[in-house]
C-alpha cells in the first residue's frame, strides 16, 4: 500500500513535478509536501464521517468539575477530530446539554461518557483507498500554485479534488445505515 511519501508523489506527479524521496529532503517539493500533509490529511478526515475513521470510546470523568454550567468533563481521546451522533444521539440522556471545549466534553451527564467519534488516522495503510484518491487530489490542489506557478494546473487540480471528494464521500455513503433525522423537541414535549 501507499506511505505518505507515495501520496505525496502521486500529487506531484499530477502536477508534473519531480517527485520526492522523503518529506524531509532538502527540496521545494519535499518542503512543500511536508508542509501541506498532515493539514490536509486532518482536514479531510474531519470534514465528513468517513466510515474507516469512526472509532467508540467510554469516557472517565476528569476528576476537576468544570467552573460553572456543566457537573462533569470528560477528557477528549488523544486522537480525536470530530464528535459524531448516533442517530441524533450522542448516547447521552440530552444531546443539547453538551459542549466540547478546552479537549473536554461539558456535559451533565455520569460516567462513563458514550461517544463515537472521527479519529486521527495517521497510518495511510488505513486509509480507505478512495480516501486515498482524494488525499492526493486534495495535496495536488494545495500544492499547485507553489510548485507550478500555472494557472491552468490550478485550476485542473481543483476540478479533479472535486470530483474526488464527490466520489469519495458518494461511496462512503453507501457503506453507512441511513441516519434518523433527530426529533424536534416540539413534537417530543406533547408525551
């Protein structure tokens, strides 16, 4: 499978730019590469529930109260990106009664804390092959106007990432169950 080093080198072949031996050679290209990464990966993965990402974790409480407002803070997994809800529940007795801040869940829920959430995936061996596709569309958009100087292979760099993400996030669609709508408190508060 692909290392980073080959992603990198797929967007830069797309460019029509010399590839690289390591995000560390002493190269525009590699400077560039290394630059542009790990930001792009991350915002990628947490830009939509990518199935491969999605990970469940049972939070402790932390053993300091938040100040005011909230009874507990649960600390955030190391690895986290972005909350998700499972069918407009976050496992938690009110989705609405929550905050995420300073790498906490507020909430005035007890432990343990049920979440599921989108994590760091930093191996690309784990990536989900058009995830793949469209981490290296999205290096060669960022990528294109520092190393070609060419509005065209800008712009043909932002078609293709489009296109990527389109297909990619399609497919991952399809491989997740149909998610709820959540129920408007109006309609709740009649029971």
């Amino acid at each position: 499978m692909a290392s980073e080093v080959d992603l990198c080198n797929l967007a830069l072949q797309r460019l029509g730019a010399k590839s690289i031996t390591s995000l560390t050679d002493d190269s525009t290209n590699a400077r560039e590469c290394n630059r542009a990464y790990a930001h792009a990966r991350d915002s990628e993965l947490r830009s939509h529930p990518w199935s491969f990402a999605r990970k469940r974790a049972e939070l402790a409480a932390s053993s300091t109260a938040p100040a005011f407002e909230y009874a507990n803070a649960f600390p955030l997994p190391s690895d986290f990106l972005r909350l998700m809800s499972n069918n407009g529940r976050l496992g938690m007795t009110n989705q609405d009664d929550l905050q995420i801040e300073g790498g906490n869940v507020l909430t005035n829920d007890s432990a343990p804390l049920p979440i599921t959430y989108i994590a760091q995936i930093t191996d690309p061996e784990a990536f989900d092959q058009l995830f793949a596709d469209l981490l290296v569309a999205r290096l060669a958009r960022d990528l294109a106007e520092k190393i070609t100087q060419s509005n065209s292979k800008i712009e043909a760099a932002q078609i293709l990432y489009k296109e990527a993400r389109a297909e990619a996030r399609r497919i991952n669609a399809f491989e997740r169950p149909p998610q709820l709508a959540p129920t408007d408190p109006w309609i709740t508060a009649r029971y």
